[in-house]
C-alpha cells in the first residue's frame, strides 16, 4: 500500500533533485529520505533513482509516479478539508431564519426535540426580504424559511439551494357580524370595506390583479403587513382580508373563514440553504417543518 508521506517525499526529491535538499525541506534527514524512497521502490516494485558516490538521478517511471503524487496528495488534502468542515459543522448550533407566521411551525417542531437538541437552535424571525441577505457570503444563518406568492417580488442568490415547505392557502377571512353574506360569491363583496398589504410590495401586486381579476373595488379601510394585526382588525369588525392558513392558526371567534372556491390562491413555502452549511442535523430539522 503506497503511503502519502512516501509520495509527498517522492515528489521533493524529483522537484529538488537529491535527497538532502527534501530532507531539508521536509525536516526529515537524508537517510531517512532515502529509506522511504527504497521502501516505495519495493511497494512498487519500480526503480525510481539511479544512485552514484554523489548523486541520485530520477528515472522516467519516477517522474512519471511524482506527476500522479501530486494529483494524489491535492485530493487528500481536499478530502481532509472536507471531513474538518463538516466535523465543525456537526458541533456548532444551527441558525435558522423564518417568517412570521411560521413561528407555529416551527414551535411544533422544537416541542417535539430532546432539550439537548432544541439547545442547539437559533431562530431569527423576520420578513422573508431581511432574511435572505443573511444568507450571503459573511452572513450568519445556515437557511430560511420563506414564502413567495406567485412569481411576486422575492429574490436570491443562486447559490442557495432550494427545498419545497408547502403550499398555504388564503382564505378569505371576515368579521363574525358578516356571516349572513355566506357563501360569499364574488358579487357579494365588491363593496365591502378591506383590509390591504402596504402598496408597493410584492404581494400588494399580486393581490391587486387577484381584485382586479375578479372585478372587485376594495374599500380600503387598513393597510396592515403583519397578519396578527389584520386578525385584530378583522375580528374588530373594520374589514375583510386574505389571510393565508398559517396566519389563521388558533384565530378567535370574532372571525368568519370562508374558503372560496373562485379565490384558488396560495403561497410557496420553501427553504433556502447554505450548501456550505447542510449538515445532517440541519435536514432533520426541515424534514420537521415540512407541512
């Protein structure tokens, strides 16, 4: 079996030209040099030097086996790197980004752990776009999870992987006095008073063609980005709103949910990841938040 530390010496010598100069190199001694390359001799079975009084000369076969040690040794020295990364990978805490309204999803998932395991989690909550640059070369989390309407204003590097969530439905949500509009046909809601994302946003776009689509004039009472405000003001009796499953999660009595059938709408939940920074553990935890 050809030993690495054999090959690296053989590749001084041939670079080097004798055995002193590796041996100087590499902190070894000349005799020392020249009993590994007589033991790579034998393990080959190959001459590799022609030996005089004051010289050693490399044969071809020599110059021939440096050229493959060489390739050899970068390979092992990647594979080395390699195994170190994902050692220190395995011992450091996962950080993990996600929206919102997928905090109940997430805090399932961190009931269902050993304490040892949920120890070593880090959550950072916060919009979809404030996530994904903490993404990028410098930044600190290992993936996000975000969401996308549509084709709707939502960017990322390609070098992040991508892993589908689930796909979250809106309903349409509105105060409990309204409910003798069911089953709120679309002509049944062209007047009412709404509650709207922020102009200008990605999902304010698409929701306004969604209106759009279906010939409703939205009397916009509210605009709210944050679905546990839009829920207050739903169940205050100041509008109707689309509201997407998760954000629906343990909602009150003071709300109507009526799943419509001409609505037909959803967003794309999805990890992006580091591929740097997949570990074994980190695709458990998103095997957990699948939905």
């Amino acid at each position: 079996m050809l030993k690495p530390e054999h090959l690296r010496t053989l590749v001084e010598v041939v670079q080097l030209g004798s055995f002193a100069a590796a041996a100087n190199r590499l902190g070894y001694t000349s005799s020392a040099v020249s009993q590994q390359m007589a033991a790579l001799e034998r393990t080959t079975g190959v001459k590799l030097f022609e030996r005089s009084a004051h010289s050693v000369l490399p044969t071809s076969a020599a110059e021939v086996l440096a050229g493959h040690a060489k390739v050899v040794l970068m390979d092992i020295e990647r594979m080395v790197a390699t195994v170190q990364a994902v050692h220190r990978n395995s011992g450091r805490r996962i950080h993990v980004g996600i929206f919102p309204s997928f905090a109940g999803v997430l805090t399932d998932a961190l009931r269902g752990m050993d304490p040892e395991e949920r120890a070593g989690i880090r959550v950072s909550v916060a919009e979809c776009s404030q996530l994904i640059p903490r993404l990028g070369a410098g930044g600190e989390m290992d993936a996000a999870i975000v969401y996308q309407v549509a084709n709707s204003g939502l960017s990322w590097p390609s070098a992040l992987s991508r892993r589908w969530i689930a796909e979250d439905r809106y309903k349409v949500v509105l105060p409990r006095d309204w409910c003798h509009l069911e089953p709120y046909r679309v002509e049944q809601l062209v007047d009412l008073p709404w509650i709207m994302h922020h102009p200008a946003s990605g999902d304010a776009s698409f929701f306004d063609g969604v209106f759009a689509r279906w010939g409703l004039n939205p009397r916009v009472v509210c605009h709210s980005d944050d679905f546990k405000i839009t829920m207050a003001m739903i169940g205050a009796g100041m509008g109707a709103a689309l509201v997407p499953d998760l954000a629906l999660r343990g909602h009150g009595p003071d709300v109507v949910v009526a799943d419509v059938p001409w609505l037909n709408t959803s967003r794309s939940i999805f990890s992006l990841v580091r591929p740097d920074r997949e570990t074994i553990r980190l695709r458990s935890l998103l095997d957990a938040l699948t939905v």
